[in-house]
C-alpha cells in the first residue's frame, strides 16, 4: 500500500509551549548546542491503489482542513520514498490555505 | 427562549451549562453531537470539556460532527452561539471565530477565580454587562492561549471584536490578554472562562457568570 506523508508544523510566528518544554529539558539531560526545538506532528495516510495527482490533490484538501489547522499551522504533502518537495514552496502553497 | 447545549463524546460541563441556562430564564435543550437536528432551539451553547479526548487539535473533530453542519448554518443567518472553553475552540476551529487556541504558555493547567474585564457588550450574551465592567468568572483550561496574526488581532480590536480581557494576571499566555472573542455581527461569542460556573454562591466564587444567560432574554425583546 503506497502511503502519503503530511507534517504539520506550528507556524514560525506561532508560541510552542510543547517544543519550548523540550528545549529547556536538553540541558539537563547533558545535550548542549541546540538552540530552538519546534514541535509538529507526523501522519501517515495508507492509501487504496495508486497516488495519482487526483488522490495528492484529496490529500491537500484533507491536510489543509482536518489535519492541520491553517490559522496556526502549516503542512507539507508528500509520497513515502519520494523527496518532499520544495518546503517553501509547499509551505508557500499550505499559507494560501490562510 | 429555547437554548440547545449540545453533547459531544467527551463534553465535561454541558449539565451545567444547562443549568445555567435554567437559572438564566430559559428552556435548556439537550443536543446530541451525531445528530444534524438543532430541535427549534433559538440559540446554542457549545460547553467545555475534552470532547475527542481533545485528539488531533482541541475542537477539530467536534468541528465535523453532524450537529455542527447545522450550527454553521444557524450561527452565519444569526442565531445566537455561545461556546465556552472547548466550544471556543470549536467555534475557532470552525472558523465563525478569528484565532486559535494553543497550550497555555507555561505548559500546566490553570484552575482558578479569574478577574475579567467586559469590553464587548452589544451581544445577545453580553447585553446584560456594562462595557468596562469589572467580574470575577471562574477559569479552567490547559489550552487557552488565544493566538491570532498581528493584523487579525489589529483588526478584531479595531472592529471591537473583543468580548473579554484578563485583568490582574493573564492566566495562559492569551496574546492582548483577550479572554472572549466574538464574529463581526456579534451574535457568535467563544469565551475561556467558564460562566455557567459562577451562576449560584452556594458552588462558587459569586455569580458574575449569571449575566451571559439572562442576556438573551433582552436580545429576544430587544
């Protein structure tokens, strides 16, 4: 079963409590020179037969509604085993979710 | 009036919330989540609570339950909406509300008596506070960071959007210290405090919360 990738980030401007509380736990567990930790999430979409544009196209849509929300978040789309493309460009195309 | 509160899996506070809405004057509706069906209610209350386990984003399952379709509906010809703590972050997720709500800023749960400013009070829930107006209403949320752009946040103060502001401490990192947010008409109002709690002496800190459920009724003379 091929399977589709989505990350989900919280946008730069956006706090991250979660990502600030791992940053302040490194130190004490003897990790030095990281300097910011941002926190996101990870889904991995099982799919039936192949992902055609048409199914990447459901996916977007589906990313941009349910799984991330596009006041705080942005995401990127991609085929497991495929490069992700371009970030900016994708986080370009997630913010005009906006 | 008829109020609906609706029930989602996971909804904490909807029989107080319909309580509230008892000591308020008003007939309380019970809604259910999975149905599509608002009752001929003439105004909605979405409660607080942990509905989806608070999965995915607090609010963004509950925001594509079959009652939900309906509310939309309602909320953008005007019917009344008021969601509290989890039903403010339904109503962001939904978009009838500007923002987001993110986890609190210092990452603990925050239970407490908590001092708030009115500043909107031209609402169907609001009416019956003074702009300015001082009240203590009490306050319980891990994820209560309201979070929006600067030009968003510009905006809503510009167009007096602002239902609510944290006074003396702001309890979870709320960017403007805003409490309570409502859409441009006025008729959708998410707040983080929770008002059906501060209805009677006898089970907390006062009754300030009791003005967000009699103002209906001079919204519905008004």
């Amino acid at each position: 079963m091929p399977k589709v990738v989505v990350d989900v980030m919280p946008k730069p401007e956006i706090l991250d409590p979660q990502g600030k509380a791992v940053l302040g736990a490194l130190p004490r567990l003897g990790f030095t020179g990281v300097t910011e930790v941002r926190q996101g999430k990870r889904f991995e979409l099982e799919v039936d037969g192949e992902v055609t544009d048409e199914v990447r196209a459901r996916v977007e849509q589906l990313a941009a509604t349910l799984l991330s929300n596009p006041v705080i978040e942005s995401y990127v789309v991609h085929v497991a085993g495929e490069e992700p493309v371009d970030p900016a460009g994708a986080a370009g195309a997630a913010g005009a979710g906006s | 009036m008829k109020v609906g509160v609706v029930t989602f899996p996971g909804s904490l506070d909807d029989v107080d919330a319909r309580r509230a809405v008892g000591l308020g004057g008003h007939e309380a509706v019970a809604l259910w989540h999975g149905d599509a069906d608002l009752r001929g209610v003439d105004a909605v209350v979405l409660p607080g609570g942990f509905s989806y386990g608070d999965y995915l984003r607090c609010g963004a399952i509950s925001r594509f339950a079959p009652v939900m379709g309906e509310v939309l509906v309602a909320a953008q010809r005007g019917m009344p909406v008021l969601g509290i703590c989890n039903g403010f972050q339904v109503l962001c997720e939904s978009h009838l509300l500007p923002g987001a709500l993110i986890r609190n800023d210092h990452q603990r749960f925050v239970c407490r008596d908590q001092r708030l400013r009115m500043e909107r009070v031209d609402t169907p829930w609001t009416s019956a506070y003074d702009a300015g107006q001082e009240v203590t209403i009490v306050l319980k949320n891990g994820e209560g960071g309201y979070v929006a752009d600067a030009a968003t946040l510009d905006r809503i103060e510009g167009e007096g959007q602002v239902v609510a502001r944290y006074v003396d401490l702001n309890p979870n990192g709320s960017l403007r210290d805003i409490a309570g947010v409502s859409n441009a008409r006025g008729n959708v109002v998410g707040l983080m405090p929770h008002p059906e709690h501060s209805v009677e002496a006898l089970t907390g800190s006062g009754t300030d919360g009791l003005g967000f459920f009699t103002s209906l009724a001079a919204a519905a003379f008004a």
